[in-house]
C-alpha cells in the first residue's frame, strides 16, 4: 500500500555546532515535513537563530547533517548553495527594510537582484505579493512611514517575492502590538498554504504560536527537549516548558549566568 505521508522537506542528524568553546547545538534531529509550519521554542541563547543559520547554510555544522529538500546543505557548492537560497524566504526580526527604499523597491529587490524579468513585469508581481499583504496602497511610502506592524508586512511580501519552498522566520511577532501579531500569523498560515511552503518560526509569542503552527520544537541544552503538537503545551507538566510557558523565574532555566569559570580562573585552583 503506497504512503500518504507527506516527505520531509527538512531533516536535521546529529547537528553539532559551536562558537568557540561555546557549545550550542549538542546533537540536534528533527526533520520537518512538506507544507509544515513548526515553530522552534526555547530560552534566549539557545541555539533557535543558529539553528535558522544552519538550514539557509549560512552556517556550517561542525557534524551531523542538514538536508533541505533533498540536498545536503553543508556539502553544497557556493552555486548549488546560491541556488538553494533562491528557495528559502528569510523574515528576520524586525524585518529588515532598506531604509533609502520605497516600499515598492523593497518587494522588487529580490526580482531585480536574482531574475531577468521585465521591470513591467517586475512590477505586477510585487503589486501582486503587496496585495496580498493588505499593503498595495502603501507601494510609495519610505520605511520610515511605516508602522512596525506595516514595516512587517514589507518585510514579509519581499521574503515570499520569489515563491520559496522553505521560509524561515526569526521572531516575526518581536515589537509589534497584539493586532499586528494577529495579523502577521494569519498571513504566514495563509501564505504558507497558498504557496506550498514549509515554514519554521522561531519565537517566543506562545499563545500564537498555539493558534499558528502544526507542531513545536522546545530546544534545551542544545538538543531537542520535546516535539509536541500545540494543543499539549498548556496540560505538560514538564518543569521546563512550564517555566517557560508560564514565565516563572524559578525552574530548570537559572537566573543567573553561570560564572564559575570566571571565578576559577580570578582565584586559581
């Protein structure tokens, strides 16, 4: 009997990756299927950005492996890897807009850079993808014109211009109002839909997180503490996302940074 499951389009073995002697990834896996949204969670520092790196290959793993549909990203050439970005949509935390760029330009940033196409052409696609934003009026207006929750729309029209496989979002919901965030969560699960995107979000918005993804991924230590469906988060009792998603200051997260090092090294042995 043939499967009905949908491939993956991320998998993640063994990743191991540091900064210096700073270890933050200790052996992660996980794999993310086709048509997806996942949202990766966990305290500050540990590893959600660097592991948003890892995919678009902007990072190297020191082991492990990091295949992104189908293609092992680490062991890509700088074409093969030029050509796999064309793939994957980026929204990075506060959206990133070129400041001395019209909202127009912005969109059409990623066509005039990466195709051939006509600008008349150029043109009806970011109207297009500025529809789809709610934002075609505002096509003329300057970054600096723009409310935090618009300026996040542009940024979130300009990722999707060239219809990626895979977009990537680091804290897309960071700033903005509770209107906003609403309005940026229906349009990732809109847009990841009518494109056939596989979506990972780093963020630390738990309640639309709930409302916006099919799965989350809680990292600690540097590897996978659980991989639960939304719906489980509130009834865990597991310490660790109790404190997180209940903010509390005491648990398995300390307060304070370890300094022991520090000290060992000021006093001696």
């Amino acid at each position: 009997m043939a499967s009905h499951e949908p491939s993956a389009m991320i998998t993640m073995k063994g990743v191991r990756f540091s900064y210096a002697d700073r270890q933050i990834l200790n052996g992660i896996d996980l794999t993310v299927a086709k048509g997806e949204i996942v949202a990766v969670m966990g305290g500050s520092g540990g590893g959600k950005t660097t592991l948003l790196g890892l995919i678009a290959g902007r990072l190297k793993p020191q082991s492990g492996s990091v295949i992104v549909d189908g293609l092992d990203v680490p062991h890509l050439k700088k074409a093969e890897l030029y050509g796999l970005r064309r793939r994957i949509g980026m929204l990075f935390q506060f959206g990133a807009l070129f400041t001395d760029l019209n909202v127009f330009d912005n969109v059409a940033f990623p066509y005039r850079e990466q195709t051939d196409l006509p600008e008349a052409m150029i043109r009806t696609l970011v109207l297009m993808k500025l529809e789809a934003v709610g934002l075609r009026g505002a096509q003329a207006l300057m970054p600096a014109e723009l409310s935090g929750g618009m300026a996040r729309r542009v940024a979130l029209a300009r990722a999707v211009a060239l219809d990626p496989s895979v977009m990537l979002y680091d804290e897309p919901f960071t700033g903005l109002d509770p209107i906003s965030v609403g309005i940026i969560g229906r349009l990732i699960k809109r847009l990841n839909r009518a494109l056939g995107m596989t979506s990972i979000i780093v963020t630390h918005d738990l309640n639309e997180t709930l409302r916006l993804a099919d799965r989350v991924i809680v990292l600690s230590g540097g590897q996978v503490h659980r991989d639960m469906v939304p719906e489980d988060i509130r009834a865990t009792d597991d310490p660790f996302i109790r404190q997180f998603a209940d903010g509390l200051p005491d648990g398995p997260v300390p307060f304070h940074y370890p300094v022991m090092d520090y000290v060992t090294e000021l006093m001696g042995p």
